[in-house]
C-alpha cells in the first residue's frame, strides 16, 4: 500500500502543560482512545519519558502490533518513529503551540504506510479519519482533564 501522508490541526480547551501530559501518559491511551488496545513502555529516556512505545490497535479488519521511538522538544514538538512492527512505516509528530493560558493548537502530522494489501474504500476511510479521530479523542483526554 502507498504511504497516507495526513495532517491535522485542532484547538483544545486546554493549558500546553496539559496537553503534554496527556501525550506523555502512554500508559492511559486505551481509556480514551478508541482503537488503542494495548500500550507497553519499553524503554525511557534519562528524563524518564517513553522512548520506545509497543502500541497494539485494533483496526477492524485486523490488530497491529508496533513499536515505535519517540524523541521529545517539549513543549512544543514530539516526533515518533517505527522501529517495528505489523506496519512498513510510521513517521509522526505532534506539535503544540499556546495560544493563551487555556488553549492550545494542537497539530498531528503522520505518514504511514500499512504494507498490507486493504480493499480501496476501506483503505480510503482509513486514511480520512484514523489521524482526525485520534486527534479528536486526543482533544477529548486533553479537555476532561482540564476541567478536573
């Protein structure tokens, strides 16, 4: 399959410092996201953050299992990477940007390429709506925890 080259942009009711945490906190993900079915920290860096993520997602017509690297510019940027996995590649970032004390503009951009055969409507609904649907759930975290 050829890569889906996706971006996504959206501004959450919520500070930059809790936008990162939620990013941050791997071990959460299958609560709020939809897909996500397991997540499992391998390996931190040496300000304890996950730098190698074992991610499992149920995508209907199969489960994917991968691994990727994360590398950190926070606040303002996270980047992820496929070390491996079920897929051929991943390669992604969030970037955050303040626009006051309570909002953020959120941006997820990620390029992925399944490496599996997937029938073309299917295959197109997967590109459409995997990245926005993650990044609205990503949103919904970001916002439930604000108003906490």
């Amino acid at each position: 399959m050829a890569e889906a080259d996706q971006s996504f942009t959206t501004d959450v009711d919520a500070s930059i410092d809790i936008c990162c945490a939620v990013l941050l906190d791997f071990d959460r993900y299958p609560q709020w996201s939809g897909p996500m079915t397991g997540v499992r920290v391998l390996e931190r860096d040496a300000e304890g953050r996950a730098r190698q993520v074992e991610m499992t997602l149920d995508m209907k017509i199969r489960n994917v299992r991968y691994v990727l690297e994360y590398t950190y510019d926070l606040p303002a940027r996270a980047h992820w990477r496929l070390v491996e996995g079920d897929v051929s590649g991943i390669d992604g970032s969030y970037t955050f940007e303040r626009i006051d004390d309570a909002h953020t503009r959120v941006t997820c951009r990620q390029t992925v390429d399944l490496g599996f055969w997937v029938p073309g409507p299917l295959r197109r609904l997967i590109e459409r709506q995997a990245l926005r649907d993650s990044v609205l759930e990503f949103k919904g975290e970001a916002e439930r925890r604000s108003r906490a």
